[in-house]
C-alpha cells in the first residue's frame, strides 16, 4: 500500500457533475461551487421550444399555408454539440480546482458521454479505464470500491516502474540505503521516491537546527522512527512512500538474491574448491585429479 494513494473521481452524467477525493478506504464529494449547470437541465422544456424554428409553406392540395418546424435543437448532433461544450467548462474547472498535482483522476459515466468528455477534455492524469453506468445509480461504497479497482491498478504499475528504475540506478549515487542520508535528503526535499518496510521501526534521533541524524539500535525515550520521519518528510515535500513488506523493498531484494547466490552457489563453489585441494595433497604424483 502507498502512504499516498491518494485519486479523483469525476462522475458525469447529464443531469450534474461531481468531483469525490479518494484513497483505498474513503470517498469524499468535494464542493465545487461553480460547477456549470448542465445544459439538459438549463434548456428546460421552454428552452426546447425556443429552439424551433418555423416557417410557412403552400399545401397545394388545399391551397392552405401551413407551418413546418425546424428542430435545431432537439437533433442529436446538437445534444452532443451542448454536452461538448458543458464538458469543456466542466474540464475546466475541475482542473483549476485539482491545481497542478500529479493525481490521478478516474471517470465515471455511462457509456456514450465518456467518448464526450474525453473529446472535450485536456486533463493528462484522466486514467483510461473508466466506470460504466449512471454513476447516481451506484451507492457512494460501490463507487469507492469500482474507482479504487481501477486506480489500485495505475498504482502498481507506478510501483513496478520505480522498481525497474531504483535497479537501473542503484549503483549511483541518486539512490541509497543509508538511512541517516535517506532522512536528511527528504528533510530538504530530495527525494522522489521512498519504499519503507512495514511494520520495520529504525530509531535513532533528528536534530530540528540542522542537518545531523543519528541512528540507534535501541529505542529510547527521547528517539524517533527514523523510517516515519522519512516518510512523512518525503510525502510533505511531495514525493511518494510506498510501503511494502520487507523482503519487497528494492535494496533488500538485491541482499536476499545475493544471500540466495552465496548459500546455494558460492559456499557450494567454496566446498568443491577445498576437496580439490585436498585430493590433490593426497595425490601429489598424479598431475590431474578428479572430483566426482
């Protein structure tokens, strides 16, 4: 699980649009004061009869002027011109409200407005699996537990991808496993990105006036989680904590595999190595000795 696994959701439909703010746990409707009305709803049956147009015309058969209506209005295209137009101030604003946060955002909404909206909007965290149906009908608990099911999935593969980049850079120095180092360089807003193990408590002591942490074995009265301070500086400064079990985080994955290859094929290597030397003091005469 990630410290910040923090998400948005935008339920559509004709009628309204709401923003909810998200985590694996909670769903939150977040008050946008300005949201548009939605033209369905501001034409009105008044409005729809504005928008015929008429016009008089022979009827031969009768010799009678008759009128013919025009809906501009009421045609398809033009529902899906005022739906266009409605999405591009709601994209609008809900991005002005969201700032400038690198958060992702998941849409819900019945099928033929998604297209829509995605067409009217310019959102880059909008993510590109999307809930399906009238989001009035779904229970805010079905809501939570559909958009968590789609953004639990970006996160992971965000999780898989600084994986795959700690590996590329562990030999530099933009990584590290010191955790005194690790702490000062979050305290000053140098790190991107943190794994802390769970349930693993480092103790040690931070001083407030400068850059010095000392780390302890024991814990002690007057002594902080090294690994919490860290975290909670690293998520402060903006950058992501995702906490994982011990054996997942990436610098012990590289120990394990070396103390799986010193185990099983280095002390292996190691014990063939010195019966060769033994036969060989055996076998001073013979110039080459088998190992069977």
């Amino acid at each position: 699980m990630e410290a910040n696994q923090r998400f948005y959701l935008l339920a559509l439909s004709q009628d309204a649009a709401k923003v909810y703010e998200e985590n694996h746990q909670t769903i939150i409707e977040m008050a946008i004061h300005d949201m548009p009305e939605s033209p369905i709803i501001s034409l009105g049956a008044r409005g729809a009869e504005r928008q015929l147009q008429g016009h008089t015309a022979d009827r031969r058969s009768s010799g009678r002027r008759v009128a013919i209506l025009h809906g501009h209005g009421a045609g398809e295209e033009d529902r899906k011109e005022r739906l266009l137009s409605y999405f591009r101030r709601v994209d609008e604003i809900v991005r002005r409200k969201l700032g400038d946060e690198h958060v992702p955002v998941v849409l819900a909404a019945v099928d033929y407005l998604c297209p829509i909206y995605r067409q009217a909007g310019a959102n880059p965290n909008l993510l590109t699996e999307e809930i399906h149906g009238n989001p009035a009908s779904f229970d805010s608990d079905e809501l939570q537990r559909l958009a968590w099911g789609i953004a639990s999935s970006h996160f992971q593969e965000d999780r898989s991808k600084a994986v795959d980049e700690y590996h590329q850079l562990w030999h530099t120095q933009r990584t590290s496993k010191e955790l005194p180092a690790i702490v000062t360089a979050a305290r000053q807003g140098r790190v991107k990105v943190l794994f802390v193990a769970v349930g693993v408590q480092e103790w040690g002591h931070v001083d407030p006036s400068s850059v010095e942490v000392v780390q302890v074995e024991l814990r002690s009265a007057h002594g902080q989680d090294l690994l919490n301070v860290a975290a909670m500086e690293t998520f402060i400064a903006g950058g992501t904590v995702y906490a994982v079990p011990p054996d997942e985080v990436p610098g012990r994955l590289g120990e394990n595999g070396y103390q799986h290859v010193k185990q099983n094929f280095l002390l292996t290597r190691h014990v063939k190595d010195y019966m060769l030397v033994m036969l060989a003091l055996d076998h001073p005469d013979e110039d080459v000795v088998y190992l069977e």
